[in-house]
C-alpha cells in the first residue's frame, strides 16, 4: 500500500459532512463508487495485515458499517515490540532538537490533513470534531517544544560533599506499551507524543471503540520523517492484547491510560512485575486540560554520573 | 604484607540489651510473634531477642502511623525540618556508638560503618531536614501533598543507611512512617527508634515493626499504606509489584544489580586497581550497586589482573571491629550458603577461580575475596547477583563491545568506567543503562545525589531533588 494513499471514503465522508443530509450525497456517490482504504495495521513502519488474517466490524457512531480493521494478535504485538526495541537505539540516540523537529512536522502533516481527521472523527461520533483536530496539532506543537527542554526541567547538578562532578539527567526508559484512550485522536496524540519525544519508542492499542483515525494518524507518522518503529500501531481487542505486551520481557513500561476494565488493569499490572515495568495508570482524564510534564516524566529514568575533580 | 597489631574498636560504648521490642506509636512494646535472635556474625554469638512483629503488630503501627499523619503533615515544614535536624545532629553526638552496633549486629568493618555508613546517615537527614520547609521550589507546585502512612522494607547490607534513605524523604514530606528493617540487622533501627524519643518526634511518626518476611508482607499490603518503599532482592522486588498490582500504592522499588566496571587499555592503573577493589570487596561485596563484573580490555587484562591479584594480597580479613579490618564478615548463613553456591556454580561452569592466601577465623561466616577469570556472559556468575566479595573479569576489544556487554543484563542499577579519555566516558556513560555511572571512581554517595536502577533494578530515585518525588502526592 501506497503510503500517501488517499482514503477516498473518508474524503467521501468529508463531503457528507459538509453537504449535511447523508442521501444526497450518497446518490451522488452512486455515480462514482469510492475507492476505499484498507485499514491495516503499522508496525516497524510499513502497514501490514494483522498475521492472524483477523479482522473486526468497525461501525460509525450511528451503526453503519465503516471498515473492517485489522484484529491484532500476540504475534503482531511481540512483532511490534521487536520492531519499537529496533527503533530505540536510533531514536533515543537522536538529538532532542531533532525529535522535536520530527514531532513538529508531525503536527504539520495533521494539520494538512484536518479535513480527513474532521470527518473519520465526526463518524466515529466525535463531537465539535474541528476543535478536537486543532486541539490535536497544538497539543503536538506543544510537545514537540519539550524535546530540548525536558532535561533542563527534570535534570540536575548535584553539590555532593567531595570531590566530585556529579550531574543527573534523564533517559529514556526504552519501549513504552500504551493502551491509548477511547479519544481516537486528541487522546491518541496526547498519549503518543510525551511518550516519543523524549526518546522511547512505543507499541500502541488503539481505541477499540474507533481504531480508523488512529490507522490515518500512522499515515501521518509514516510521511513525517518519524523513523520506523518509534510508533507502532496495533487494532484489535484490547483484553487480547494489552495482557501480552504486559508481560513480554521486553517492554520497559507500561501506560494503561485506555485500560478502563479493573480486572484487566490489575492482570496486566501484575503481569507488568515479572520484569518490573514502569506502570503508568492515570485516574481521571481530561484531554482539553494542561496535560503537565506528567506524562512525560513517567517514562524517564534518572542516570546520575559521577567524576573525581582535580587538576 | 606488614604485620598490624590488633586495633580493636572498644564495644564498650554500646549498650546492647537482652530484648528489644516493637516501637509503635512512640513506645516499646511485645510483639505477638514468635521472637527471634540476632547474632554477630563474625562470632556466632547472639547479641539480643527481637520481637516478631504479627499482622496484628503491623496494624497497629499503620494505625499508630495513620493518627500521627493529620498532625505531622499539618505541621509547617519548618517546624518539621527541626525535628529532622534534631535526629541529625544525635546521630552525629552518637555515632561512634552506631557505627559499633552496627559492625556487630551486621559484620562489616568498623572502618566502614565509622567512614561511611554513620557520616552518610546523619548527612541524610540534614539534607532531607532543609528541604521540608522548601517542598514548594522543588518543581511540583507551590504546595506539593505528602501521601500517608509510608511502609518501608529495608536490607540488611546497610542498616541504618538504608533506614536514614527512607525515613529521612519520608518525614521531610510530612509523611509518617512504618519501617522494618531486616530480621538479621534490627539492632541500629531499634537504637534509632530511642533516637526518635531523644528527640521528642511526636508518637506514631516513625513505627519500628521487627520480624522476616511475613512482617514485611502484612506491612506492605496493609490496605492503609499508602507507599511502598522497599530495598532487596529482585525477586521479592517482583512479588512486592505483584501483590500491590491494582491497591494505586506508589511504589519505589530498589532492587539487585550486576555492575560492570569497564577498564580501558588507558586507564589510571593504579587507581583503576583500587576502584576494583573498592567496587567489589566494598561491605564483603554486600552492596547492590557492587562492580561485580569487570569488563576489561584484552590488551590490559594481564597486567591490570597481575595487579590485582598483588593487591588483594594485602586485604585484611577478620575481626569487624578491628580497624585495620579490611573484609569482614559475611552477614547470615544463608547468605554465605548462597555465595558458595554461586562460586562452586562458577567454577562448574569452567571460569577460573583464585583468592588470596587468606587464613579465615574458626568461628562466624567468612568467604575470602575472590576472582574468577575466563569468565562467558552465560556463566551463572556473570548472570546473578552474587552478593559477595566475588569478583567476575570478562575482557572487550573495542568500546562497542564494552558497552554491549556491560549492558546484556537485566538488571541497570550502576556501572563503572575507568579511561583517561573525557569524549570516552561521556560516550560510554550515555550508553549505559544503568541509574548510576562512576567514572574513574566507585561506590560514591551522597544524599544529594540520586540512586537507583534501570530495568529489573527496580524504580524511583533516593537522593537529591528526585528522592522527593518518591514521597509526594504528584
């Protein structure tokens, strides 16, 4: 598949949502029937087919039939995370100036895209879809501000008694699993980008209410300049899933951000101790709000490195 | 090696009594556990019965915690900090004292626990002490909120140490704590716990709850904490994670370790030779962030081991308290069951094993110094922590390789670097994924300093501006 690929149903929605009443603009889809996207899944930057060969029903807000998304399995999970372990080295490694850059070009392509995201939101029943894209670009250019000023927030020199030059700066703590929120955008952003900017790679679940958007946001990452792997995007049902990213051996952590189930929550929180992930599991959510350096922080490690002093 | 004459440290300054108790709510008090005993394991001999502290006893310490909580968090930082800068300075008046009953209750030299441990104690809580009245310029809001009731599990490598990282943070914060400090080494929590009434620390703030790991469990999953703090082994590490899965207790977990302390072909050798020493024979290698491995370059390795090995020719082993005592003693049994089965594992394995002529004393538990070379990344003793003075060298050709190596561990806590080249330490540090890197040095403290791991090393910093974060409600 193309990665610049126009998915002509959504831009056929586009247009039934600006022309309003749905039957016209269907009878004029008769004349040219749509070409429709396939909705795949994104791992280690190209858009494969669920290996299970699985797919689900996905359904606007009203009950009609939108697509039919991939259904991940176990098996594109642990492909994902070998893909995001891939993509570490290299991105972690990467200037922050130049993760900000790339986030920032991430929301330019968003932006360009807002008319696509307006309608494949409003069908998956997004109220005031507009405000929720723009909110989803700031909220990446705000972001993407953080990359070269994180480590100066959350750094420090330490005065030890002795001596010795000793400096704390933060790290990333490696390949993040994040069960993104049922906000198929402005929550799927807002849990994606803190994660990235400071040099993790993650693996994510996406909403499983409504996954298109998330799979039309990969085409934007895909064309942004992101490397391959730093954001891998995984459809399907979060109770299969998010209990196998929990427990592989080679995630760092852990956001349970979408997990709204208690039992599934507390299952992966314990599956998450065999190799002592980082849990992050926020109460409350309000993606409108100041998000604060929280999410940002939850997945940093703090390395403190020592020297002798002396001529 | 020249002949020193003994150099006791006098134990007369220490008053140890028959029996201790619980310390709950500002009083001594029976458990309702079975008692144990704590001996001195240089000699074997039993230095006091300890009271076991039963679920019920832990109840009543949170519950002791719980009351003391509304009044001491309410309490103005100020007035907070001089309680912690009243503990501090006894500390300091009674460290001679402590640094005794440590070496005797847990072993290790007196040299060490005299240098180290009690400066680094009394330090810890004057750092901590400033910041209670300064928590809103520390980056979480004008008015950060302290959590609760803290249940804090400690080790028994550094007993007060330990005991001064947790409480010290905890109290700053305005929270109020139950600590256990380990069934092996108890004696200096409960000689701090008479500290607390020295310094008229209201009731309850600071609970002492004795006993092994079923006392530990019922703190850690009483469903009124709110903080776990715990310093160990992994693996209890990973049941700790597992049972408050779910409970929304913030957790800071300070776990194993398997260090690499890299020597390149440039380094001081000399000096290189004494950070090995100091990385690995440190506390008889009882340390987490212990430089247990030793990665260094093929083409140094012959010369640095002939080093080496001449140095460690000149460790005294023997008597705790004597102060020409280099290693002491090996702190239970059970831990010098595992440190010999780990090194018979080793030489099973086919590394090479070598100590030092080294006499060791009749009685108490001993494990010489010990080297093993040709050691593969997938021997027992390059994998596991061994917790004891047992040294793994394993060799690098290039720097890529150093780091590769030094990395394929699950653990992260710490890691050494020895070159005299600045852009390489830089580099190498970057690389490590590790929480705390010394370059061209080892086993360096300090309370404004923060510590802990990466990976399986566990989670949460103590130390420094970051230690705080640990004990606020953000």
């Amino acid at each position: 598949m193309s990665k610049t690929e126009r998915p002509s149903r959504a831009r056929a929605s586009a247009e039934l949502a600006a022309e309003g009443p749905g039957e016209r603009a269907q009878s004029r889809d008769s004349v040219r029937l749509a070409v429709r996207k396939t909705y795949k899944l994104y791992i280690g930057g190209a858009f494969p087919r669920s290996e299970s060969g699985r797919s689900y029903v996905v359904t606007s807000s009203k009950g009609d039939f939108l697509a039919n998304a991939s259904k991940a399995s176990r098996k594109d999970a642990r492909d994902a995370v070998t893909a995001a372990r891939k993509a570490f080295g290299g991105w972690s490694g990467a200037t922050p100036y130049n993760r900000g850059q790339i986030l920032y070009r991430v929301a330019e392509m968003l932006e360009s895209r807002r008319a696509q995201f307006v309608a494949e939101l409003s069908e998956s029943g997004t109220k005031k879809a507009g405000e929720v894209v723009d909110a989803a670009v700031d909220r990446l250019v705000w972001y993407a501000g953080w990359a070269d000023k994180i480590a100066a927030v959350t750094g420090s020199t330490n005065p030890v008694a002795g001596p010795y030059f000793n400096i704390s700066s933060p790290e990333p703590t490696g390949v993040v699993a994040v069960v993104a929120p049922d906000e198929p955008l402005l929550g799927l952003i807002s849990v994606i980008a803190p994660v990235i900017v400071t040099g993790n790679t993650c693996v994510v679940i996406a909403s499983e209410r409504a996954p298109l958007p998330s799979i039309t946001l990969a085409e934007v990452l895909a064309t942004s300049d992101l490397p391959a792997g730093v954001v891998n995007i995984l459809t399907g049902s979060v109770k299969e899933i998010a209990p196998w990213l929990a427990a592989h051996m080679d995630v760092n952590a852990l956001d349970l951000t979408g997990v709204g189930d208690e039992n599934l929550a507390i299952t992966c929180e314990e599956a998450a101790a065999e190799n002592l992930k980082r849990v992050f599991r926020p109460t409350g959510a309000d993606w409108s709000a100041d998000p604060g350096t929280r999410r940002l922080t939850a997945f940093l490690e703090t390395k403190t490195v020592w020297h002798p002093t002396g001529a | 090696m020249f002949e020193y004459a003994p150099a006791p440290e006098s134990r007369d300054v220490v008053d140890i009594q028959p029996s201790y108790g619980l310390f709950i709510d500002g009083e001594f008090a029976d458990g309702t556990g079975k008692s144990f005993k704590t001996i001195n394991p240089a000699s074997e001999e039993v230095l006091a019965e300890v009271a076991t502290a039963s679920e019920e006893d832990v109840d009543r310490a949170v519950r002791a915690a719980r009351k003391a909580f509304g009044t001491w968090s309410a309490m103005p930082g100020s007035e907070r900090a001089k309680y912690i800068f009243r503990i501090a300075r006894i500390i300091q008046e009674r460290s001679r004292e402590l640094a005794v009953l440590e070496s005797l209750d847990n072993g290790k030299p007196i040299r060490e626990s005299r240098d180290v441990d009690l400066p680094l104690v009394a330090a810890h809580f004057f750092y901590y002490a400033g910041w209670a009245d300064k928590l809103g310029y520390a980056g979480y809001g004008a008015d950060p909120r302290p959590l609760g009731v803290a249940g804090q599990v400690i080790p028994w490598n550094f007993p007060l140490l330990m005991l001064a990282w947790k409480i010290a943070p905890a109290l700053a914060c305005g929270n109020t704590v139950v600590l256990k400090p380990a069934e092996t080494t108890p004696l200096t929590a409960l000689a701090f716990a008479e500290i607390c009434r020295q310094a008229d620390l209201p009731p309850g703030v600071v609970n002492i709850v004795t006993g092994a790991g079923e006392t530990g469990a019922a703190l850690v999953n009483h469903p009124d904490v709110n903080k776990v703090a715990f310093t160990g082994s992994t693996e209890v590490g990973r049941q700790i994670a597992r049972s408050v899965a779910g409970s929304g207790k913030k957790v800071t977990l300070e776990l194993g370790g398997k260090a690499a302390n890299i020597v390149f072909e440039d380094a001081a050798l000399d000096q290189a030779v004494e950070g090995i020493v100091n990385g690995i024979f440190f506390n008889q290698g009882h340390v987490c962030c212990a430089g247990s491995r030793l990665l260094v370059q093929e083409s140094i390795a012959t010369e640095l081991l002939e080093a080496l090995k001449r140095r460690l020719g000149t460790l005294r082993l023997g008597d705790p308290l004597d102060k020409n005592t280099d290693i002491g003693a090996i702190n239970s049994a059970a831990q010098l069951a595992r440190i010999r089965e780990l090194s018979d594992a080793g030489e099973a394995e086919g590394a090479e094993r070598w100590s030092p002529a080294c006499s060791l004393p009749d009685k108490g538990f001993w494990f010489p110094p010990t080297i093993f070379t040709g050691v593969a990344q997938s021997h027992r003793i390059a994998r596991e922590e061994v917790f004891g003075p047992v040294l793994s060298v394993l060799t690098f050709r290039t720097p890529a390789e150093a780091v590769e190596k030094a990395n394929n561990t699950p653990f992260g806590l710490s890691a050494g670097v020895w070159t005299e080249k600045g852009s390489r330490i830089l580099w190498v540090a970057s690389k490590l994924r590790a929480g705390v890197v010394w370059a061209n040095t080892f086993n360096k403290f300090d309370p404004t300093s923060p510590f802990g791991g990466y990976k399986e090393s566990g989670y949460g910093r103590e130390g420094g501006l970051h230690g705080l974060e640990a004990y606020l409600d953000v």
